[in-house]
C-alpha cells in the first residue's frame, strides 16, 4: 500500500486550467483516468486526510504509485481527452459499463457499391448504417420481409452474390420479386444505391412522407384505370404499415429521442436505454457496472453517454436526450453531444407529460435489471437472503425454507415422460442433489398424476434413508449407537459435520434430507397432486407451492386464489430461477432419453421397418424389454406390423444384446433410470424404476 504523500506534487506544479490526470500503479499501469475544470482543485481532493475519503477513492490513491495530467484548453477537450484514454487503457477503477447481451442491429452496407441489407452484431463498422439495437434477431428479419416487398434491396451473402453474376441468374428473392437483382443487371448500382437509402430514411423515422408519395401514385394509377398498378401499390402500403405497428407508439408528436433511466445501490448501478425513433421505441439495450469509483447518477450518466455515443456517427445522436439527472457541469457534455451530431441537442430531465411517463417506464426497466442481474450473482449473500425471507412471507412459512425441491414433468406427446428433481440451498444451485425419474407406470399427457407418481417415489426413499438412520443397533461390546450432531446413525456409519446421514462410503444418502419447500412447475392441479402425495405418507412437515407459467402466479394447496408477487420480487426472481432450472434439466434429460431410443434401437436394424411401424411398436408395448418378451401373435395385434414383419421383428430381437447402460460424461458414473449413482439406488432399486 503506497502513501499518497510519496508522489503528491509539490504546491505550484498543478496548473489551474481545464485538464484530464492519469493515476498509475508501481507498474506504470493507468488505474484511473478523470477530468477536471480545475486540475489544481480537483487534485488537491485525492491528497488529504485519508480517513475523509470514500472508501473506494482511498483504496485507488494508495494503490497508485504516481499522478500525470494534460492540459486542455476547453471542458469539451477534456471529456473528449478522457473518453479517449478510457478506451485505451481500460483503468481498473474507472466507471465500466458491461453489455448485459449482445444486441443485433439492422445494419445496411452503404460502403459497398451494391448496398446489403443483413443482421449484425459486435463493434460497428465505418460506413455501414445501423437500426436498432433490436431485442431479438427474428424481429429484424420479420420487419426486413415485410419492407423488401417496397424496398427490393439486396440482402444476399457477397458468395452468392457473385455466382449469380457469373451465372446470369438472381436467386430465388430475384424471381419473388424481393431483390431487384442488380447481380444480373435489372438495375443499375446508382438505382439500387437510391434504393437502399430510401429504406434507410425509412427506417430512420422519415415515413409520413414516402407514405404520402405512395398513396398519390396509388390514386393516380386508380385514375388512369392501371388496377393492378394501384394494387400493388395498396399493398405496398399495407405492408410498410404492419412494419411501422410492430413498434409501438410513445410518443405521439413523432420525437427521435433517447431516455436514459439508471438504477443503482451502494455496489453497483443498471443503465437502461430506450432508443425513441417517429415517436416510436425502435431499440433498447442495457448495461451493468461495479461502482469501483465513488461517482454520483450524474456522473454514472455522463459516463453512459460517453459510451453511447463515444464512436457513434453523427446521425445516431438524437435531438433530445433525456436523463434522470444532468452530468455536473452539464454545459461541456451537451456542447460535445452537439458536435458529434453536428447540430443542437437537448440534454434535460422530463418534467411532465408522456415523456416523463415514458421515462418512468424506461426506469422500471433498469430496476428489474438490477435486480436480476444481483439475483443471478451467486456471491450476492444479501440478495439471496432477502429473497428467502419474501418467499417465507408470501408463503405463510415459519422459517425461511434454506433447501428448496422443484419438480418439473417433461415428454413429447404423450411419450418418453420424464421427470426432474433441482436442488437449491440457501438460493445456490446444489447440482449434486439433483435426480432424474423416468415415468414407466403409464404413457399419456398426465401430468398431474405424473407428479403424484415422482413426490411420492422421491419421499418414499425419504423416509425409508430416515428409518435406517433412526435405528438403534447392537455396538461389537453390547451397547448401542448414539446420536451424533442430532442425527441418530447406525452402527459403523460415519457422519458427516453438516449432520447429514451418509452410506458406508462416506457419501450423502441422496434422499435423507428434506427440503422445507417442494416447488412443482405448475398451477393448481399438479400442487394438489403434490399435497395428495405427501399427505399419503403422513409427511406435514414440507410446504408446497406451484408456480405457473402463464402469469407467474404461485399457488398453495390451502387457497382458491394464487399468490401474486411483485415483478421486482426477488422472491419471485428466485422462484422463476428455479422453475426454469428445473425444466431445463427435464427437458434436457427426455431430449437425450429420445434420441438416444430412436438412434440406437435394435429395431434400427430391421429391415423393411420404418419410424413409424417402430415408434407404433414402441408405444403398443411401452419399452423394448416388453416388446422383446412378445411373442409374435402379440406383435402382430400392432396396428401395420403384419404376420412376417412379426417374425422378422421377433427374430432381430431375440439375437439382439441388451443395450450397453447409459454413462454420466461428467462423473463416468453408470446412470440408472433415475439418473442416481448406482450407490444412490443401492436400496430398493426396483421401486424406483
């Protein structure tokens, strides 16, 4: 830890004039870049008493080894100066926002001779025009094909581009009249290069008037008799109509603005971004960033429309700007803001009206964000606290629930029903804790009597791990086992410090510990089937809650009505996390259950038996065992499977090995059909097939 003292610059050395200073490490590495009006002032404030600095600033001072400045001659120098180094020496404790996705834009190639129209993500491209961001790809190809009936412009790869040159004829999009083929010549370079920044200004917001221009041809064409002029040229319009309703309407006086909304705590702050275009929200995107440096929501959006517009061109700096609280000083920030548009820009806070509505919503975004993305941090101790205590509360229960079960059903008509079991303790994901069932009793899209099946097979083993470990047995010297940490062992089983029964190989009995909370991923029907289950087995010690998709309700067993959580609950954030886990590894584990049955079947190898006939011989008998035991009288009663495709069926499997058991690629463990360690299943095994 360095002393301050030790590279304080001596009185008279700092100049006081407009300026931007770089911190180094003993290193020589930039740790922090900042700009001043007053380098002399501003300077003076690292190099007092270090117990009235923020902490943050005081771990930056005596990590750094030496100070270093450049003088400017105006305020704007010295943002543009700062923006400068930042992206050039990434210091550790500047302000850094992180894209919490990477966004697709609609990019049109106005530096090649023949224009593209394509979806584009990472650092932009000089001489390229971009739209958006967009929320998701398909977006922009769905508004791309509803405009290329208009705007025919190219959107081919510069590959088939060129083939079509040499061979003389377009692509499909040429023959359907989406291309206007200029690889073929139907149109010169100059027409489509118009072409192409007619739908740029289109897109840009400038519609009323190519609308307008439209429908007077249309009219014209309609006067002169030219129908079927004017019907396309009707439909023309309806079609750029449809693209202008799939972004909807804020602002009704047609504004191109961008609203800036910041969320922050103590750690760290979420930036959320609406890009407002005719009045209409043509992008959004989000950052997230650790508050290394003490820096206030004016700073935080100074720093955010560095970013935004650092090495953006000119036309993507809107008339207005409008934040929830202005950069001090503001002046230097708008001044350059309007040099990188090339004309005047608004920088202000809305007062009143829709902008200020419009604001707030762009503000509740950022909130949401935060708060997803600090429930998604697994190092976040206090968010996953607060999240166990809202549910606890929702819920009615005594204590929060530390260990929480979801189960989720997974199959594909009616067929391969899977079930799964996810784990979290204290908010974590305990991914060794978690179980795979197979539902053989029955085929059918049930899946509430599913979930009856796979709670009570789960509880089943839990009280039986439960009555081995509460034996009392005869020690070697006549005596008898003890309690150990409150949990009572058998004879010659170890325990472990958490308290938890283990097998004699020191590992976990993997159903021994009951959770305080089973979450089922469903509504009403499947949490009773879950109640019913429990209730079955005399179990009354273990809540239920279901969480259904559909409007995110959570409903109890005890209630007519679901609970409804906040959208910013973290509880609920929680919940939906695992909901979603849970469905994850269900779906994942009857994905690999059906390929695995369809690619590796021996009735692969019957010739003359198509996927039909097999799946159809699959689902008659309900597995291959079953169906190897038929004889061919039973094989026959499959509707299609004749007499002699019986017999060719019977004969293939009868000579046919039993499939080798399935492999954990993680562990290389042998999985059983509950997806468990053999020593997981070691206990009656045949109840849990």
């Amino acid at each position: 830890m360095a002393d301050p003292s030790s590279y304080r610059p001596k009185p008279g050395q700092i100049p006081d004039s407009p300026g931007v200073y770089k911190f180094r490490d003993e290193h020589g590495r930039v740790i922090y870049v900042g700009k001043a009006k007053s380098l002399r002032q501003r300077l003076a404030n690292y190099f007092q008493d270090l117990a009235g600095l923020h902490p943050r600033t005081r771990t930056m001072v005596t990590t750094a080894a030496s100070v270093e400045w450049t003088v400017v001659t105006t305020e704007v120098e010295a943002l543009q100066l700062e923006y400068s180094w930042i992206k050039e020496f990434d210091p550790r404790f500047n302000v850094k926002y992180r894209d919490d996705k990477s966004y697709p834009y609609l990019a049109v190639t106005l530096n090649e001779e023949f224009p593209r129209v394509q979806v584009m993500r990472g650092a932009k491209k000089k001489g390229v025009r971009y739209f958006g961001p967009y929320a998701h790809a398909w977006a922009i190809r769905e508004t791309v094909d509803l405009m290329l009936r208009v705007f025919p412009v190219r959107t081919c790869s510069a590959g088939v581009f060129k083939r079509s040159a040499q061979i003389g004829r377009p692509c499909l999009l040429g023959y359907i009249g989406k291309c206007s083929a200029p690889c073929v010549g139907r149109i010169s370079a100059e027409e489509h290069r118009e072409l192409a920044e007619e739908f740029c200004d289109f897109m840009a917001g400038r519609t009323g008037a190519y609308l307008r221009r439209l429908e007077r041809r249309m009219q014209e064409a309609a006067e002169e008799m030219e129908y079927e002029r004017a019907a396309r040229l009707r439909d023309d319009i309806g079609a750029l109509k449809r693209a202008m309703e799939k972004s909807a309407v804020v602002l009704a006086d047609a504004t191109d603005a961008d609203l800036i909304a910041v969320a922050e705590d103590e750690l760290e702050a979420a930036v959320q971004i609406f890009h407002v275009r005719g009045g209409r929200v043509r992008g959004q995107r989000g950052w997230v960033t650790d508050k290394v440096e003490a820096v206030t929501t004016g700073g935080l959006v100074e720093h955010a429309l560095q970013q935004l517009y650092g090495e953006e061109r000119g036309d993507a700096v809107p008339k207005e700007v409008l934040v929830p609280a202005l950069p001090e000083p503001v002046e230097p920030v708008a001044q350059w803001l309007s040099q990188r548009r090339g004309s005047q820009v608004s920088l202000r806070i809305p007062q009143r009206g829709d902008k200020k509505d419009l604001m707030a919503t762009v503000g509740r975004n950022a909130q949401q964000a935060l708060a997803l993305h600090k429930t998604k941090r697994a190092s976040d101790l206090t968010t996953r606290s607060r999240a166990l205590e809202e549910i606890a509360e929702a819920l009615g229960l005594d204590s929060v629930p530390l260990r929480i079960e979801c189960f989720d059903i997974s199959h594909l008509q009616g067929e391969d029903v899977v079930a799964s079991m996810v784990v979290f303790e204290d908010g974590l994901v305990r991914k060794s804790e978690y179980r795979r069932f197979q539902i053989k009793g029955f085929e059918g899209q049930d899946d509430v009597r599913s979930m009856h099946e796979v709670i009570g097979r789960r509880f089943k083993r839990y009280l039986q791990e439960k009555q081995k470990s509460g034996e009392w047995t005869e020690e070697p010297d006549g005596g008898t086992a003890a309690p150990v940490d409150g949990v009572l062992t058998a004879a010659g089983e170890p325990d472990r410090a958490d308290g938890r029964p283990v097998d004699d190989d020191g590992r976990p009995k993997r159903f021994a510990y009951p959770p305080q909370l089973v979450v089922v991923d469903g509504g009403a029907p499947q949490v009773a089937a879950a109640r019913r289950a429990l209730d079955e087995l005399g179990i009354d010690d273990v809540a239920v809650c279901g969480l259904a998709k559909r409007l995110e309700e959570v409903w109890l067993p005890t209630e007519d009505d679901p609970v409804v959580l906040p959208r910013s609950s973290e509880g609920l954030y929680l919940l939906q996390r695992v909901r979603d886990e849970a469905h994850r590894f269900a779906i994942t584990y009857q994905r690999n259950k059906r390929s695995k049955r369809l690619k590796s079947s021996p009735l692969d190898a019957v010739p003359g038996l198509g996927d039909t006939r097999r799946q159809a011989l699959l689902k008659h008998f309900g597995s291959l065992k079953k169906l190897r035991a038929a004889t061919v009288d039973e094989i026959c009663e499959v509707p299609g499977v004749g007499r002699k495709t019986a017999e060719t069926v019977a004969a293939a499997l009868a000579g046919a090995a039993p499939s080798a058991p399935a492999v954990n690629t993680a562990t290389g463990e042998i999985i059983e059909d509950d997806g468990a360690p053999p020593a997981a299943l070691s206990a009656e095994r045949g109840q849990e097939r």
